[in-house]
C-alpha cells in the first residue's frame, strides 16, 4: 500500500485515531518543536488535515502536502499540494519549517531536507517530530513486539487494517535520530525523545549563516 492511499483512505478518521494513539500527547510533542521556531513565514511540510494549526500563533502558515483528502480538511488560508522533495518556492523565502509525524512517510528524507535547507533563510530553523523506536534494543523490543500486537487490533475496531499495518512497518523504516540527522547540511539546535519509552523524537535544525 502506497503511503498516498493510506493518507487518502485515513484522512477523515486521522486526527481521532491520532489523538487515541498518542494518549492525547500528540498536540504537546508538536508544541515542543514549535517552540523552538523563529517567529514569521512558517511551512508546515505533510500539513494533512492542519492538526497542528491551532498552535501555530504568531506564523504565517502555508500548509503543503501531498494528499489532497488530507489538505481539504485543512483550514490554513494558504494550501499548497507538493511533496516535501520538491519544494515550489524560491531560496530564503521562509524563517521557519515545521513538520509532524511525516519523515517516516517521504521517499527521500535526504532530498527534503536539501530543499528545507533551500528555502530557509540563513539562521532560520527546522523543527520536525516523529515517530521511530525507543534508543536502547530492550526497550525497542518490547516497543516492537507491542506495536505488533496494539496496532493489528485498532486496526480491526477502526476498520483499517492495512493503514495500521502500514505505521507498525514504517516504525522500524529509518535509523535512530541520532544518527538520521547526524550529517545535514544544518547545525543541530536540539534532538530529544518523548513519549512511552521514548518512542517520540524532536529535532530542531539550524540553516547555517
Ligand atoms: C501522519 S500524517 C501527519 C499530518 C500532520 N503533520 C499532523 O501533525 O497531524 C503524514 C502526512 O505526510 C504527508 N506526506 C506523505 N508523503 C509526503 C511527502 N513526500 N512530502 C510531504 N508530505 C508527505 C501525508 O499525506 C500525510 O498528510
């Protein structure tokens, strides 16, 4: 199943599901990363339904994604489909870019984060959030053998076995933070984990001046 379908097929449960699935923790690991941010023209990469929105005060938002279900629910005045490797903006046009549970999902976390690095002005900042595994193998073990079995079952009450199939794969696709954005055209400002084991990642990078 194509990550596009999945996001199609979810996006008018999406935010419910979300918000059961992080205990309602969610909007709380999107505001850490928000908080780090330089005020100004924001982007929101893999905006889906505008969950974040409500947090997003002092920013000119443009929401951009690629599924168009997800973006019509989305209530930021400036909407934009594109995906995250290809960016349709000029150089130094935005001071911060803000992205939630979507790295997982690109097809090139490399090649977005060139065109993060693109359209950031010099000193602005990168704040992304997602999901992965806990740092040690024990903990990530156990986080594994439950996803596999909590993930099938919400599957089975919500009617969307695939889509959750799909998040307990994607969980192990990408290396540990640590090491994914160890070597970035960025400075590192900050990386922490959160969450149930610490199975939640923030990162904040910094477009060098
Ligand atoms: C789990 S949802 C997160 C939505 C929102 N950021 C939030 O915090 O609720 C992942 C989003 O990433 C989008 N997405 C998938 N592939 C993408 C890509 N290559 N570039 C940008 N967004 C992408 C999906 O369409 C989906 O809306």
């Amino acid at each position: 199943m194509s990550n596009g379908r999945v996001f199609a097929d979810i996006a008018d449960r999406y935010d419910r599901i979300n918000r059961v699935l992080s205990l309602g923790q969610d909007q709380a690991w999107r505001m850490r990363a928000v908080s780090h941010l330089p005020s100004g023209r924001l982007l929101d990469l893999g905006a889906g339904t505008g969950a974040a929105n409500e947090i997003f005060g002092r920013f000119e938002v443009v929401a951009l994604d690629p599924a168009p279900a997800m973006l019509a629910r989305n209530a930021a005045p400036n909407r934009v489909v594109a995906v995250g490797e290809s960016l349709p903006f000029i150089g130094e046009s935005f001071d911060a870019v803000f992205s939630a549970y979507v790295v997982r999902n690109l097809h090139s976390l490399e090649a977005t984060l060139d065109e993060i690095n693109r359209i950031l002005r010099p000193g602005g900042r990168a704040g992304l959030v997602d999901l992965g595994r806990p740092a040690t193998r024990v903990k990530a073990r156990v986080h594994r053998v439950g996803t596999g079995v909590v993930l099938p079952l919400v599957g089975l009450v919500a009617g969307a076995r695939a889509e959750y199939s799909y998040l307990h794969h994607s969980l192990d696709k990408l290396a540990a933070p640590e090491q994914l954005y160890a070597s970035t055209p960025f400075d590192i400002v900050d990386i922490w984990r959160m969450g149930p084991l610490g199975f939640v990642y923030g990162v904040v990078l910094e477009k060098r001046r």
